[in-house]
C-alpha cells in the first residue's frame, strides 16, 4: 500500500463512512445498542449529510452523524479524540437539543421519541472502570427500575478495548483503533470490511485528505489555544494566591507548592502530561498523586 490511511477518530473520516453508508451505519449502532432481535435496526433516515462544504476547520461545524431509526428513536454519534474537560455537561446539552428539537409548534409531549447519543472517546473518561462502552439511563436510585428510556447515553473509551475481539462492538472498536487490513478480514465481517475498503478509497482521495488536513489542523490548533488559556489561567491565579499567602505569612516551601498546585489540577481535571508541565513534578510522583 503506497499511500498512508486516514485516521478513523478524525470526525470528517468518520462522517465520510458512518454519515453516507447506511448499512455500515446500521450494523455499528446494532452492535452498541444491542436490540432483541426482533427489534433490531432495519432502517434509517440520515438527518445532517452535508459534509462536503468549505468550512470543515470551522469550529461552528460540528461533523456528527444524526439519523432517525425506523423505531423512530433519534440517535446522534459523534467522536471526540481529546478530553476538553467539560465534556460531561457538553454530552448533557447534545442530549437536550436532539430531544427539545422534536418538538416543533402544535406537538404534545408525548410524540417525544427517544434520543439516543453515542460518544466515541480516544481517552479514558470514566477513571473508575476498566470496560471501554458505559451505558447510561436514568434510574429510581431506591428501586432501580429505569425512569425513562427516552434518555440513554452511551460512551465508548477507544484506549480499553481489549486485546482480543469476542463479538461485533468488539471487532468496531478495533476498527477505531486503527487494526491492520488483515486483521479487518479476519473478523468476517462484511460491513466492517466495507467501512475499511471506503477508508481506503477516501485516503487515496487527494480532495478528501485535503479536508481531513483541514479539519486536523483546526483540532490541533483549538486543542493548544485551549491547554494555552488553561495554563495561563491557573497560572495567575496560583500566582495572586501565592502573593497573598506570602503577605500573611504562610508561604510554603518549593516543593510543597508544587504539589498543592498539581492537587489543585488534578481536581479541575487536568491531564497528567499537563500539570508535569506546569509544575515541572516528574508524571510519576503526579500518578502517585491521584492514588492517594
């Protein structure tokens, strides 16, 4: 293979498989929502396919897949490679506009479908558990009988994928990850192996490797203006705390210092290689930290 293919995680990749081939699109969301059979999805009606526009490092363009099932459920599906630490109320308000939306003038309340968004995370977001896909619905937390099945949220975390794949989510996430063409046919999969053959065909494509740069660029520059403001941020703010703690008295030494403030990230959920940076702690002593 002469040409290098382009990364799955890069969300206008992703919308060039997932937002124009609806029968790779059906097989994936089968896989993660996991239908009895005889409520599998059979169809669907894509809601956004305009990818091919001029402004694909536009930060206001947002390169999702949003579809209506033949359940009439709504599902959206977006991948995000980097944590932007307020991720969290960022999926919430995805959520609340996919089902607010449905609700054009003159329709009641109960015409309300389902709204189902699917996150696909290239980093941990739930520290606490090693199994890559979370589920989320809203529970009676006394009886646990789910409230509504309107609201689900699923969360798929690409680093704790398993070595090996036992079922078809399995054999996508390795997909995401970037698994070899043999390893694709391996899995005996004709949708995937078509999600792999259009990766192949668009990363031969000099326009679409001209978008996909395009839209890589803007990640990476969005991505250090934002780590930039964080810094100088948490910066000053160390700094006016510092100033005042020293007028009364109570400075600290050096390295103590810099553990309160690697402390303090931590807590506001920045990433390890960025509080190193800060507070110049070697990540070890910083991994120490969040053990404790």
């Amino acid at each position: 293979m002469e040409f290098e293919l382009l990364d799955i995680k890069n969300d206008y990749v992703f919308k060039r498989i997932f937002g124009e081939k609806e029968d790779i699109l059906i097989h994936f969301l089968n896989s993660v929502i996991n239908y009895p059979e005889d409520e599998k999805i059979t169809s669907l009606t894509y809601l956004n396919t305009e990818i091919n526009k001029d402004h694909e490092d536009d930060k206001e363009t947002r390169l999702d897949v949003l579809a209506k099932l033949n359940n009439e459920s709504f599902v959206n599906i977006e991948i995000q490679v980097q944590n932007t630490y307020e991720y969290e109320k960022r999926c919430l308000y995805y959520w609340a506009k996919l089902y607010e939306q449905q609700l054009t003038s003159g329709k009641k309340y109960k015409t309300l479908k389902p709204a189902i968004c699917i996150h696909i995370l290239n980093f941990n977001f739930f520290k606490d558990k090693d199994y890559f896909m979370t589920k989320i619905k809203p529970l009676d937390t006394e009886t646990r009988k789910v409230f509504s099945h309107d609201f689900q949220l699923y969360f798929l975390e690409v680093p704790k994928i398993p070595d090996q794949y036992y079922n078809e989510l399995d054999k996508w996430m390795h997909f995401f990850k970037g698994a070899s063409k043999e390893t694709i046919m391996a899995m005996q999969t004709p949708e995937i192996e078509k999600a792999f053959n259009t990766l192949e065909y668009i990363s031969q494509d000099p326009i679409a490797r001209a978008k996909y740069e395009a839209r890589r660029k803007y990640e990476l520059d969005y991505n250090t203006d934002m780590d930039g403001a964080r810094e100088e941020g948490f910066t000053k703010g160390f700094q006016n705390g510092k100033n005042e703690g020293e007028q009364l008295g109570f400075a600290k030494g050096k390295n103590d210092q810099k553990f309160e403030i690697a402390k303090n990230l931590l807590a506001n959920h920045f990433s390890i290689e960025m509080i190193s940076k800060i507070t110049n702690l070697p990540i070890s002593e910083i991994e120490k930290l969040m053990n404790n």
